[in-house]
C-alpha cells in the first residue's frame, strides 16, 4: 500500500513539472497591428427640420388662444407640401408668464405683465428639393422662429458598412506592405476591431426669423455628407 501511495505521488510531480515545462517553452505569437480608414460620401436624402410659433397676451388663454390658430395655419401649410410618407408633430409646448424687470436694489416681487405661448413643430422629410419652400410657408403661415435644420442619410447603415470594407482593404494592404518591408509573411488575422464615426452632416443651420414670409424664396443647399468608419486589425506573422 505505501510503495502505491509513493508511486502516485511521484507520478504526480512528474506530470506537473511536465505541463510546467511544456507552458514555458511556448513561443509567443508575433503580430503586427494596423489601423485601416474607410469612407464613403453621399447626398442627404432626409431632413429634419424644427419650427416654432410663440405668441404673447395679457392673460394666459388668450396667448395660448393665438397660438393655436397660428400653430394650425403653419401645420396645414407644412403638409400641403409634404410627402404623404413624410411626419410631422408637435414636440413641445410651453405657456410661461413674462415678468417685468427688476432695477436692482429693488426689494418688490416682480410683476407678471403677461404671458408667452410657444408651440415647437418638427418635420421629417424625403422631399430635400423642397427645403426652402418649406421653410417659407412655415413663416409665412405664422412661424416666428426656425429651430434647426438638420440633413441626415435614411440608408445610414449600409452606407457604414460600404465603409468598413474599404477600412477592412486598407487595413489588409498596410499590413501586407509591412510584412513584405519586414521579410515575413502574413498568417492569419488574431484580432479585429470596428468603430464607425459619426455621420458629418454638411451643414447645421440655426436662426430667428422674422414672421413675415420672404419676397425671395430661401436657398438651402444640402451639400454632401460622409460616413467614415475605423478597424484595427492584428495580424499573426510567420
């Protein structure tokens, strides 16, 4: 029983050391690590516009009262010349009293000497040719104030992904010209990492505008946008 028990154990040792010895002696992975750039430009196709009616009076229901009438005059406008496909909708709405202003040293709560009605209308639209046309009606059918205008890309997603093939190619051509540079050969890819950046529109445009509708129709050109995508790759060498 005991030269069982001092076999066993001597066995033992003998398959750790061995395991010891085989982790020790492995050869690490040598690898060269690129970083490729893809990007792909296009025209927008989507916009995104905000529009905003604000409207004061002496009581409360009475500014609230305007601005419904003229929020509905340049929602009414809007859809005449929107796609049926397009949207359109109300994303705030705010009434606020207005406060007389205090001299400072004056000790006296201020005054409410009225109120403001705001009502916020935002469109999501294909018709890209019809920006500024829209923009007109929506000021001359009552709008005091443009929130934004924003041009975007609805086929975001493939057009990233025509963007990381060409970062994938350039990635693979780096790493190629570096293992020939190097006299080594390229064996296979150990890891790989994606990011894609930010779609860059080309222009934001932010502006007050005066309520009565323009002589000259505005011009709005939406230029071109791009969709850029990052990929760090490590290849193993040989």
């Amino acid at each position: 029983m005991r030269r069982r028990w001092v076999l066993g154990a001597l066995l033992l040792i003998a398959g750790g050391h061995a395991a010891w010895s085989q982790e020790k002696t492995a050869e690490p992975r040598h690898t060269i690590a690129v970083t490729g750039q893809g990007e792909v430009k296009a025209a927008p196709d989507l916009v995104v516009a905000s529009f905003a009616v604000e409207t004061t009076g002496p009581r409360a229901t009475e500014a609230a009262a305007e601005n419904a009438k003229r929020s509905a005059a340049v929602a009414a406008a809007l859809k005449a010349l929107l796609a049926p496909e397009d949207t359109v909708g109300t994303t705030r709405y705010t009434v606020e009293p207005r406060y007389e202003s205090v001299r400072p040293g004056e000790a006296h709560e201020p005054r409410i000497t009225g109120y403001v009605a705001r009502n916020e209308v935002q469109i999501e639209s294909r018709r890209i040719d019809k920006v500024g046309a829209l923009i007109d009606a929506a000021i001359g059918a009552g709008a005091n104030r443009v929130g934004s205008l924003q041009f975007s890309l609805s086929k975001r997603a493939e057009l990233l992904r025509s963007a990381l093939e060409k970062a994938g190619a350039d990635a693979r051509a780096q790493a190629e010209s570096a293992a020939k540079g190097l006299g080594v050969r390229l064996k296979g890819v150990v890891s790989a990492t994606t990011s894609g950046a930010p779609i860059v529109a080309p222009r934001r445009f932010e502006a007050a505008m005066a309520a009565e509708a323009r002589a000259v129709p505005t011009p709005i050109e939406p230029g071109e946008a791009t969709v850029s995508a990052t990929l760090q790759v490590t290849y193993e060498i040989e």
